[in-house]
C-alpha cells in the first residue's frame, strides 16, 4: 500500500509570492503617479471639443497664484533647550549620584550626566514637524514653501491650489 503525500507550499514561498505581488502593485502606482508622494507626473489628458469644425476662440484667464502640489516632505525639527531640562537633569543627577557614590566626585558625575540627560529630554520634547511643500505654477514656474505651525496639513502631492494674500496655500 502506497502513502499518498499531500501536496503543500511551503509557508516561506507563499509569503514571498504575496511579497512580490505587493511590491509589484505599489511599483506600478508610483510609476503611474497614483501613488501619493510619488514624483511620476500623469499624462496631461486632452478635451475632446464636441464640433471639431468650430473651434472655440474663449480666452482662457491663467490664474498666476494656481499651481499643483508635486512634493510634501515632512522634516523633524529638533527642539530648542531652554536649560530648565539641563538644570532639572543635573540636580536629579547630583542626588542620585550622591546616594550611588557617597562622595564628591559621585555627586559631580551625577550632575554631569543628569545635565546632558535632561538637555537632551527636553529638546525631544520640544521636537516639531515642518512640512516642505514644492507647487509647479501653473506658469511653469517651481515655488517652495514652508510650514512650520506644528498643524498637520491636508495637502498632498497632485493637489490643486492657489497662494492667498498671506502667502499661505489655500486648496482649490
């Protein structure tokens, strides 16, 4: 009597497969510009007039501050020490250091790496994001802004918008 042997993937080569499926799916998105962040541009897509005997002689205004949104990177900008964590850090060092070494020298360390400590905490604490926004005009023209508010924009690349007074971006 013969055992038949079921026929089974092995666990590995199926997660791989699907891996490559994936990897292949968001290749094609960000090479077709579907992908947010992605720097491929679509196809400019052109109207069919409806009587291509009439051509239509409209003037079309050109909004100068329109443009699409072609990149947003978000940038982690490092806080500013005041020095309340620097002297927090060090006072807490020195007494922990002073139980620890129960001399001058344990205190005086304590103190030192405390300090350091406590600077470094509350420069992560006061950690912001600033968002880097590059529009193509509808000139042509590229502008970069800026946005360090601390607000999360709702702004993403392929986004129409235009440029306020202010010299904020307003979506279209």
């Amino acid at each position: 009597m013969e055992a038949q042997v079921a026929s089974r993937i092995h666990p590995l080569v199926a997660g791989a497969s699907v891996a490559v499926i994936v990897a292949a799916g968001v290749a094609v998105a960000a090479i077709t510009g579907h992908l947010p962040g992605s720097k491929a541009e679509t196809a400019p897509t052109q109207a069919v007039a409806a009587h291509p005997a009439k051509p239509a002689h409209k003037p079309v205004a050109i909004c100068h501050e329109c443009g699409t949104i072609l990149e947003v990177k978000v940038v982690d900008v490092p806080g500013k020490g005041t020095g309340i964590g620097a002297v927090a850090g060090g006072v807490g060092g020195a007494v922990i250091g002073h139980e620890i070494g129960e001399n001058r020298t344990g205190t005086v360390v304590g103190a030192a790496v405390g300090a350091v400590a406590g600077h470094q905490i509350e420069r992560q604490a006061r950690m912001h994001k600033r968002y880097d926004i590059t529009v193509r005009m509808s000139d042509g023209t590229t502008r970069n802004f800026s946005d360090e508010s601390g607000a999360q924009i709702a702004l993403k690349s392929g986004d129409k918008v235009r440029i306020a007074q202010n010299g904020t971006l307003k979506p279209l």
